[in-house]
C-alpha cells in the first residue's frame, strides 16, 4: 500500500480528480463571490454621497413577471448600453433630467431631489414613501432603468442602505453586464433578467455574456423574462431556452409578448402557446403574461 502522503498526491492530479458537480461556477471568469460581511460591515464602506443619473422615483403596481400585481418602489436609473426597438422607457435612454421627479404615493403631489442623485438622498425618498405606506401595502423595491448596471458602484452602496428597511431588493437589468453584477450581487434579492431576442434587435448579441451572467444570478434568485415579437423564431427561442435548462432547469421563465411599439408587434396567441410548450421540454416554469400595468394604465 502507498504511504498516505503518495496518496494525496495521486488523488490531486489532473488525470484522476473528480471535479463535485457544484465547480464548474467557479470556472467563471466572473466568480469572485466572497464571504458575506455582515451588513454593518458593509456600511461602513459605503459611499453615502456617490451619485447616479436618475429619472425618477415613484411607488406603482409590478406589471411584469414574477411578481406581477404586486406594488413596489420603482427606483429608475438613467441611460442604457442597448436600444431595443420596443423600448417603453425612451426617457430612461435620453439625457438625464436635471432633477429626478419622486412621488411618495400615488395621487399626491411629487417632489424633486438633485441629479445625478447621491445616495442618501434616494434613501432619504424611500423613506418617506414608507412612512406614507401606513397599510404596509409595498413589497419590494424595483431598481429598473435604463440599466442600473451602468452605475455597479453607485448600486453596490444603494442596496447596503436600503437593506435597512426590510424589503426584498429586486434588479432589474438586460442581464449582459455579468461583471458588473459581481459587484452588486451581494445587496440584491432578486434578479430579474430580461434577455433580448436576436430577432427583435436586428442583431446578434453575445450569448456568453448572458450565460455568466445566468451562472453568477444563481447565487441569489433570479427569473428571464424575453419580450417576444411577431419576428421571434423558433430557432433563437430554442436557443435561449437551452441556455437557461443548461444552468437551471427551474429557473421561471417569462414569455412576454411586446406590447405593441412603433413597428413591433406582438406574435399571436397560437405562436405563444406553442413556444411555451416547446420551452417546458427543458423548463420547470414557464408562464404567458403580457404587460398588465399597461392594461391598468399605470406607470
Ligand atoms: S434594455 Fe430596457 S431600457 Fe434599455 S433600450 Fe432595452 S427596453 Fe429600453
């Protein structure tokens, strides 16, 4: 029998080591999770006067996705690294207003605060919209743009101090920056992910941005929604159904169809039931919701 210290050696090299089926995460180039600090850890490093270009800030019904009906806190950062045709927030894409507009609740007179806004000034408007929610009615707080991932520093230090008001943070983002998401993971909740179709783009986009990004998202809860056209194809669709069953089959999977803009206009009621049956032969979870805000004739 080899001595006990041979045996390591032959346990470590390439030829016989077992990789656990968990690693192959940390073959991300992005994979730099580190150890939770505890959050007054974390405030002590935050930039409370780091700013960002904001539009606004206001209090409405989630119209999309998984948590659809729900009412949140919408924090809407300014600008965007994409230009989708169907793009509902143009203002998001423009230069950014001089001042962000905030409304504490809904049907009461706004209010404005300096931009590019500072951190603790927004958390200062998301207070008070809390002091106004007697009822408790808010669920969460939506950081929505535009992109936040443009501002990964600015968001890293905003979700540090909005954990202190016990709400589940979500981001929402087009899930193509995944090195930027690294750096705010650890603050967020949620991530909603709402990848962008070749077809509706007019281009191809990387598919490996969108698989880190997936890969990074599955250390905290994440969903996909895709808005889908009437020039969506089978094809890419199986091809980012495929992307998404190969890192988690359960992740909930939105199919939107656009609601319609310019010139997209939404496929067919047949087209969406048939692309949802063709994504639950890899997918756990896969729902047909169009915009229900739009419909309500909410923000
Ligand atoms: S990613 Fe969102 S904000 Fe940016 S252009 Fe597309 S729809 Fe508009």
């Amino acid at each position: 029998m080899a001595p006990d210290s041979d045996r390591e050696h032959e346990t470590l090299t390439p030829e016989t080591h077992e990789e656990p089926e968990d690693l192959p995460l940390e073959k991300s180039p992005y994979y730099h999770v580190p150890q939770e600090p505890t959050v007054e850890e974390l405030l002590e490093e935050v930039d409370t006067g780091a700013r960002a270009p904001l539009v606004e800030i206001f209090t409405s019904i989630q119209g999309e996705a998984l948590f659809v009906g729900l009412q949140q806190i919408f924090i809407r950062f300014s600008g965007c690294d994409l230009n989708c045709p169907y793009c509902d927030t143009p203002a998001a894409r423009e230069a950014p207003p001089a001042e962000v507009w905030c409304q504490a609740k809904p049907g009461v007179r706004g209010f404005t605060i300096d931009n590019p806004a500072r951190v603790e000034d927004v958390v200062d408007v998301v207070r008070r919209m809390l002091r106004y929610d007697e009822e408790g009615a808010i669920h969460s707080i939506s950081l929505t743009g535009g992109e936040p991932l443009l501002y990964p520093d600015f968001v890293a230090a905003l979700t540090t101090m909005l954990r202190q008001f016990d709400l589940p943070i979500m981001l929402e983002t087009n899930g193509m920056r995944p090195g930027d998401l690294q750096k705010v993971l650890r603050m967020v909740d949620w991530v909603a992910a709402d990848f962008k179709l070749d077809s509706a783009m007019g281009r191809a986009l990387d598919d490996g941005a969108r698989r880190e990004f997936l890969r990074l998202a599955q250390y905290k809860r994440v969903f996909v929604k895709l808005v889908l056209t009437e020039a969506a194809t089978d094809e890419e669709l199986q091809g980012v159904f495929d992307l998404i069953a190969d890192i988690d089959p359960a992740c909930p999977v939105f199919l939107q169809p656009v609601t319609r803009t310019g010139e997209c206009y939404p496929p067919s009621g047949l087209d969406l039931i048939r692309w949802r049956a063709m994504a639950m032969r890899r997918l756990r979870d896969v729902r047909v919701i169009p915009q229900i805000h739009k419909l309500l004739g909410l923000p």
